[in-house]
C-alpha cells in the first residue's frame, strides 16, 4: 500500500467520520517526507465536523511545519489543488470530499493518480461515499475500543477493513491501534493473524497486507 | 495638462459657475467664451448680460475630481508614475518611458490627441522639471509648446524666463503683486535680488521659481505609489486572448527579472496591469511566500490567476499596453539559492512554499493556510491558521508536545457544542450524554483537566474530560463552571473530536 499512489479512505458508516479522518491523517504522517503534508479540501469537509485543530493533529504525528491546509469552495477547486500539491515530488496530499454532492468520478480520480504517478507524490482520497475509482485500495474505517487501562483512552484504533484492493486479496479487517510517536500502525495481536511479519519487528501490518 | 470640463456641445461659449459669496461667479471658460472677452472675475450675470447665448454649468468639483482621478488612471498606460494636480492638472513623470512611444515629442502628442478624441481639452508639455512643464503646459504659445523636445534643447531656462509670472504656480495675490511691482516675465524675477524678492513675494515664490528651475527638487506623490520596479510594453495591434496576454506577461517577467538581478533584489507582490482600449485597466496580482525572481515559477502563478479571470478579462476591445509592476520586493538572499540543491530540507521548504503560492493565487490568501501555535492556555486561543503566504512564526514558536498520547483532538469546534449530560457523580465525567440528538454511552472517560479561564475576560473554568463512547467513538467535553458555584448545575460543552 505504501508504495501505492492513490488511496480512497471513508467512514464505515454514519458518525464514523472523524476515525476515517484519524486514519487518513495516520498514513499521512507515517508517509510524510520533508515535501509535507497537504491537505486540500471542500469546505463542506472541514465545516460540518469542527476545524483541523493544530495542537491534536501534532499530538497525532503531524510535523505542523510542513502541513499545509487549503479550503476550496467548490469541488473543483479542491481537485484543482491537490493536482497542483501532488505536482511537488514526494508530497503527500489529503484530497477531503464532503458529504454533498455526487460521487467523485472516476476521470477525477484518474487525473489524481496520474499526477501522484507522474510526480512520486501520493494522495489519500477521503470521502464518506464512493463510486467507480482510479483509487489503488479503498477502506472502510470505524472506531475500535480503546485497548488501554480502564482509566485510559489510550492510542487511536481503528477497524479498518479493505473493501478494493487493485493489487490482490480485499475483504479482511483488520484491528489496528495508531503509534503517534513512532508514526506506525500495531495490529492488535489477534491469534488468527499472528505472521512471522510482525515478530521480525516493526513491519506495518497494513503495508505488509495490501501491498 | 487637462482642463477638466466636457466637450461644448455646439458652437456656443461655455462657462462654469458656482455660488460664492452669495453671487453666482464663473469659474472657468472655454477658449470660445474666452475669446469672446468672458473671464473668471466676472460673475454670471455680468456674462450673460455681454454674451446672451452663453451656456452655463454649475461647478461639480467632485465629479470634476472623479473625472480627473479616471484620466489620471487611464494616464497610467504611459507611466506608472501619475501625480493628480487638482483641479485640473496632472503630472506624468515619463523619465525612462519615451522610448517606448518613439521619443518624448510622439508621446506628448499621444497623449494630447487622445485625450482630445476622449472629448477632453488637453494642453501638454514635456520639460526637465514638473513646475516647468506646468509654465509650459499652460502659458506657453502653442508654437513654443510644439518646440521638439523642450526636455532636449539646451536653452530651456531661457525659454521658461520668457513666460509670465503667473507660470510659477504663484497665488493670485503673489502674481497681482508682482505685476504691480512691473515684474512680468519670469526672466525678470531671475534678476531680482533674491531676498528683497523674497521679502515682497513670499517664501513660496521663490520655492516655485527654484523648482522650475531645477535648483530644488520637487517631491511629488504619485497616484498610486511608484512601483521600485517595472516593466511597460504596448502593442501594435490590440491583444485579445489569454494566450497572448500571457506570451506579454513573460516578456515582461524575463525584463523585471533582469532589473531585479541588478538590486539583488526578489518579488514579494507583482501586478500585471493590462491597459484595455476602451480605457479600464485590469489589474492581476500575484504573491509569493519567498522572494522570487524566476520567470518559470512566476508565469505558472499568473498561468493559474488568468484561468480563473480568464472569461472576466472581458477584452472585448483588446489590451493596447500591459505593465508589470513589483509591488513588493525583498532582499533575495543569493546564499539560499545556491543552498537549495545541497541541502534537502531547504529545497523542501522551497517545494512547500511553492505549492502555497501556487494555491493562493487562485484560492486566495485565507484559504490556504498554516498552523500556528501560541503558548495560551485556553485551547481556542494556544493554537489556529494563517496565511501560508505570511512570513514564519520564527524559532520562537512552541512546540506541541509529541509524546504520543492524544491530549487535544484533531477537530474542534469553536465555539463549543453544548450538550445534555447524566454525570455520575456531580464532580466526575458524564455517563451518558446527548450530542447531535443522539444518545451516546460513555465506556471510558480520563480527566478531569482543569483549564482556568482569562479572569479579564470572565471566562469560567473549564473541566475537559477526553470520553470513548460504545462504539469508539472518542470525544473532548467540558463542563463550564463548578457544581455549586451558581445556582444552576453547569453547563457542558462538547469541543472538539479525537479521531
């Protein structure tokens, strides 16, 4: 998935907005390089669950001085600017959807892979619905139980399941909880999905899954 | 130089009047009237009574001004350096700009006879200094005012001693006095003794009659402040489509940069101003984080700008002349240049930067942002956006805490939501709450975290807890206030969300 240049990300079901975005913003900063973060928008995407707040999206492993946000009013606009963000070599670019209005199509979501192709750019697609895509894998992100001290909320988890998946199997799900300070997904160790993968070390779970 | 007015309608004389003193007293005539022996110390009355057919407008200063300022704008086409000179004057500061119009003869007649088309009376001189081109503008024979290039002949001073006093820009009572003293011309004054001159005529006549002259410079504020650097083209045949605006633009880019070479200097702010043959001008604008003196970076931002003013050029007529102006420059720090290739993070700053000139110049400057974080308790106030364009906070910026534990969330709401709580105990986090009409359980809760509010402000204390609903879903809320403070319970707030 790493290596993957287009990736579509949306909530598993209505209210599961803010994990979708929480995941987003995980492989962003896990793939961020010095060329940043961008995040383009719809307006309708930042407005209806609260604004980017700078001081979590650090706490997540955002590095703040090299995240640029961009809110377009219409979604033209905001496909205009995440182009021109996946233009930069090695940028790493929130492409954000709102609710409103018709599925992305697939001409749109060719163009993005295409400039993330042409510029070794890669861009995560976050919307809450989805129609045909040019996008490599597509998830479904829920919220998962914390898996911290009662008294605790401990790190970020999601139940991610990988619904499209170009490059081989899709259907799994996976539990993963969000390392912000190492930048990198655990898998919760379930006995089922115990590989030698992850007994080596810290290979990503989700990497090492879809790629 | 302009009498400001409108064109007489047929053959009759015109006067301009306006109320003073009670009376109704001409302000103005037009050559006709003038020829007729009407002249401004007379009032209306005594002018209808000589010329009976006179046509007579009352005075509109402002809308005069207006006029004035809109042939000054149009003016810019020649210069970018325009001085307004109420109420009827102006000054084009063409120095560096004649050789674009075939020299400074072609240009003043330019600008004459175009202003005459407009249905303007216009009167031009170019010469040396601003107050010689006023003498020369207004008092000069029109033979005198054809002399090639009066700028050029070398005995200007000479020429400009031949006009009368009244040339100097004096007060009436100043060139009265004058000519009561039997000083007509100005060569006259030259040989007066200057400091009885000054004694009789004032200070200022003799400032007038130096800055004519050129021993004293004259400071004059143009228009629209002079940009530091510039770059003017005008077409032969009229241009019309985006794609040749944009072939000028480059042009006049590749000119600007050379210049900038020379100061050192790098674009902050540049404006393409295109001069459109129905006489408006449209202005194009571009900002750039880091100085900039590229032609390549800087096209791709005017390339993105005309697309979106593309259909509003409206060139109907076409653009007779463009100009671009630096609005803003910047010291471009050669070191840094040549620094890019060797070190990565500093050719990455460029990359990010670059992308958010690129963005803004079609998104605007509060759409495209960057964090900022400022070492404030209250949470709306310790961090927010701003623009991508404006300079860095520098090193003294906090840094957030990135231990990797989730102490703020991702998205918060200004201002808060309120919400409708069951708390178990009256100082302890909720166990149920409705948000959005929905009931949400509460399986895990951490806090509280005590933020007090800015007394100044009377901002109540707040009580965050971070909460996980059944379904994961994960949440900041504050109670506002403590239990027993006030007589009502506390109100709570929902504030942000945790992803």
């Amino acid at each position: 998935m790493a290596g993957q240049p287009l990736h579509e990300i949306g909530p598993a079901g209505a209210g599961f907005e803010a994990s979708a975005l929480g995941f987003t913003l995980a492989l962003a900063a896990s793939w961020a390089g010095p060329a940043g973060v961008i995040w383009a928008g719809e307006d309708a995407a930042f407005a209806e669950e609260g604004a980017p707040y700078p001081l979590g999206l650090a706490q997540y492993g955002l590095s703040l001085d090299r995240l640029i946000v961009a809110r377009a009013k219409k979604r033209e606009d905001a496909l205009w600017a995440a182009e021109q963000a996946l233009a930069a070599t090695g940028a790493i670019v929130i492409c954000a959807l709102g609710a409103q209005g018709k599925p992305l199509d697939l001409k749109a979501s060719r163009r993005l892979l295409l400039f993330a192709e042409r510029h070794s750019s890669r861009c995560l697609l976050l919307m809450p619905a989805s129609g045909p895509s040019a996008a490599w894998t597509r998830w479904r992100i829920a919220p998962a139980e914390s898996n911290a001290e009662p008294d605790e909320l401990g790190a970020p988890a999601f139940r991610a399941e990988l619904t499209r998946n170009r490059g081989g199997s899709f259907g799994s799900s996976f539990i993963v909880d969000w390392n912000a300070h190492e930048r990198r997904f655990t898998e919760r160790a379930l006995a089922r999905d115990l590989s030698a993968a992850h007994q080596d070390g810290p290979v990503d779970p989700l990497w090492a899954r879809a790629v | 130089m302009i009498r400001s007015g409108r064109g007489p309608s047929d053959d009759r004389p015109l006067a301009v009047y306006a109320k003073e003193n009670g009376a109704l007293q001409l302000k103005g005539v037009d050559a006709r009237a003038s020829k007729l022996g009407l002249n401004l110390a007379m009032s209306l009355a005594d002018a209808r009574a000589m010329q009976p057919k006179l046509e007579a407008v009352e005075a509109e200063p402002e809308e005069d001004a207006r006029a004035l300022d809109n042939i000054a704008a149009w003016c810019e086409r020649f210069t970018p350096i325009v001085v307004v000179d109420p109420p009827e004057g102006l000054f084009l500061d063409v120095s560096g700009c004649a050789h674009l119009f075939d020299g400074e003869e072609n240009l003043r007649v330019e600008v004459v006879t175009r202003l005459r088309a407009q249905g303007f009376g216009a009167r031009a001189a170019i010469a040396p200094t601003p107050g010689c081109a006023w003498a020369f503008a207004r008092y000069a024979k029109q033979k005198q005012r054809l002399t090639p290039s009066l700028a050029m002949s070398e005995d200007w001073q000479a020429q400009l001693a031949a006009l009368p006093v009244e040339a100097l820009r004096l007060e009436p009572s100043a060139a009265a006095l004058l000519r009561r003293l039997g000083l007509k011309t100005i060569g006259q004054i030259l040989h007066a003794p200057r400091s009885a001159f000054t004694a009789r005529a004032g200070e200022n006549a003799m400032l007038r009659l130096d800055q004519a002259l050129g021993r004293t410079q004259e400071a004059l504020t143009p228009r629209r402040p002079a940009p530091p650097v510039f770059a003017l083209r005008r077409f032969l045949e009229p241009v019309f489509t985006a794609d040749a605006v944009l072939q000028v633009a480059q042009d006049l880019c590749g000119g600007v940069v050379e210049k900038l070479d020379a100061r050192g200097a790098g674009i902050l702010r540049a404006e393409l101003v295109l001069f459109g043959v129905d006489g408006r001008d449209r202005v194009i604008g571009v900002n750039v984080s880091k100085p900039l003196r590229e032609v390549k970076p800087l096209m791709r931002l005017f390339r993105e700008k005309l697309n979106i003013v593309g259909e509003n050029l409206d060139a109907e007529f076409g653009f007779e002349a463009a100009r671009l102006d630096v609005a803003r420059l910047a010291e471009f720090n050669q070191r840094t240049q040549t620094l890019v290739s060797v070190e990565a993070s500093a050719a990455t700053d460029e990359t990010i930067s670059g992308i958010a000139d690129v963005l803004t110049s079609r998104l605007g400057p509060k759409r495209v942002v960057r964090p900022t974080v400022h070492d404030e308790h209250s949470p709306e106030r310790a961090a927010g956006w701003r623009s991508a364009l404006s300079r860095s906070q520098g090193g003294k910026a906090k840094k957030p805490p990135t231990d990797g534990v989730q102490r703020r969330p991702v998205r918060l709401f200004s201002p808060g939501q309120q919400i409708e709580v069951m708390a178990g105990v009256p100082d302890g986090p909720p166990i149920k709450f409705r948000w959005r009409r929905v009931m949400r359980e509460v399986v895990r809760a951490e806090g509280p975290e005590r933020i007090s509010g800015d007394w100044q402000k009377r901002e109540m204390t707040r009580d965050y807890y971070r909460l996980e609903d059944k379904q994961g879903r994960r949440y900041w809320i504050y109670r506002e206030g403590l239990y027993g403070e006030g007589e009502k319970p506390p109100l709570w707030y929902l504030h942000g969300l945790f992803a």
